[in-house]
C-alpha cells in the first residue's frame, strides 16, 4: 500500500471517529431529553395525584360541612318539636283543669294558609297573630343572612337554606326578648351555641342563637323589650351576631314578616 493510499486511509479513520463521536454526543443529548421528559412526567403525575388528593379531602370535608349543619337543624328541630308537644299538652290541660267555657280553637283548616314559600302562618283570630308587626327585633344591626336563603360553607358550596336571620351585632350586644313570655330553654346547643327559646302561648316560640351569655334561666318570666341574653359567636360563626328565628307549631316562619328592625 503506498503512502498517499495510506493518508487516506487514516483520513477516512479520523472522519469517521469524528462522525462517531458526533453520533455519540447526539445519542446523549437523546437520552438526556428522555430522562427529563420521563422526570416531567413524573412530576406532572405526581402534581395531579396531589391535586385529586387535595380535591377528595375537599369534597370530603364540604359534605361533612353540609351535613354538620344538617345535623344542627335536626338537633334544633327535634328540641323545638319536643317543645311544642310539652306546650300543647300543657295548654290543654290547663284549660281541661278551668274546664272554662271558651270557645274551641281553631281547627287546623282555619290557618291562613301556607304561603308560596310553604310557610305556615298563626290563624289571624289568634293570639299569636296579633304580635305581628308590633315586635322589634332582638338587636340592632345588619341582617347578613335572611330566611328562605341558601347558606354557604366555608367552601361555598350551597348548604340548607336559613331558617331565621343572622344579625350582625358587637360580642356583649344586649339581646332583647321580642314579646313577653316564658323561657322554656336555655342551654348550649352544638351548631346554636348558648341558645334561648321563648314561649309566646299559642304556639308561637322566639329562639335566639350564638349568645356569648344566657341571662334567664328557664321558668323565667320575660317581658317585651327585656334584656334576656348578651350577643357573642358561640355558634361558630366566623363573626358575632345573634341567629334569631320564629316558630309556630313547630315551624319556621320568617322573621323579618313579623319583627321591625330597631
């Protein structure tokens, strides 16, 4: 083999180590982007395993939120209905003990008749529907939250809807009875905190809710007007105020239909 074939010869070597180490480098940078891309991969899945975690915990918890307040009105339904079993049969036999010759209360089709909300009213002969419109309500404040409305939690997903009305009102706020009557309850409440209900006779209860203190006991006698509790957020509401609702024979009607504001 002559010189000149053999210079070719390791010229043609030489060309090919360099095409082989060009070759070598893009092969890296192949697998190079590889393992990123596999790395970003794994991030993107973990990040989303991550994320529907955080969503199921979320969900999880808005139903456990939702359900606690069903609960709390379940609680606060089944002591108010409780209640009216006791005053009705009180009633009666009272007026069996009188044995006076009044006239018999009205029959349950005498009512006024369920509203387009299916709120029920007192009979307009009664008692209880002549305090309407002549009651303040308990405090003087903003009406955040009214009757009828859908409540949020803390997530804001809707929740059962407000069967009173949630005053703002400073922690120690004097709370006003709206009428005079007997307290038949006044204990804390899971959902209520410390809570108070009135009997107005007729059916007719005043309950008030989230106090910071109870200030009559039950048995007590309270008049129109009288300091009966002192606002506070025992209920657990994020701010002070006071949940005031009105009850006839057990249901809710709305509040702002029978008490002005101060």
């Amino acid at each position: 083999m002559s010189i000149t074939e053999l210079r070719d010869r390791r010229e043609e070597l030489r060309q090919l180590e360099a095409e082989s180490l060009v070759k070598q480098a893009e092969l890296a940078g192949i697998a190079q982007e590889e393992r990123q891309e596999r790395l970003q991969l794994l991030q993107q899945q973990n990040a989303r395993k991550q994320m529907l975690t955080r969503l199921s915990r979320q969900i999880a918890g808005q139903r456990e939120s939702i359900a606690g307040l069903e609960r709390d009105e379940q609680r606060l339904g089944a002591v108010v209905e409780q209640l009216t079993r006791l005053l009705a049969e009180q009633a009666r036999r009272a007026e069996q003990a009188r044995r006076a010759a009044a006239a018999p209360p009205p029959a349950a089709g005498s009512r006024s008749g369920a509203a387009a909300t299916g709120e029920i009213e007192p009979p307009a002969s009664s008692r209880a529907a002549a305090l309407r419109q002549k009651m303040q309500l308990p405090v003087k404040g903003d009406v955040i939250a009214r009757f009828g409305t859908t409540r949020k939690t803390e997530a804001g997903v809707n929740a059962p809807t407000w069967k009173g009305v949630l005053i703002r009102a400073p922690q120690g706020t004097d709370v006003r009875a709206v009428a005079a009557g007997r307290v038949v309850f006044a204990d804390w409440l899971r959902g209520f905190g410390n809570l108070l209900i009135v009997d107005h006779g007729d059916g007719l209860l005043s309950i008030y809710g989230n106090n910071e203190s109870l200030l009559r006991s039950v048995g007590d006698r309270v008049e129109a007007d009288e300091v009966i509790a002192a606002v506070g957020s025992t209920g657990g509401n994020a701010e002070s105020g006071l949940y005031f609702e009105l009850r006839f024979e057990g249901h809710p009607i709305d509040p702002l239909k029978w008490a002005q504001a101060r």
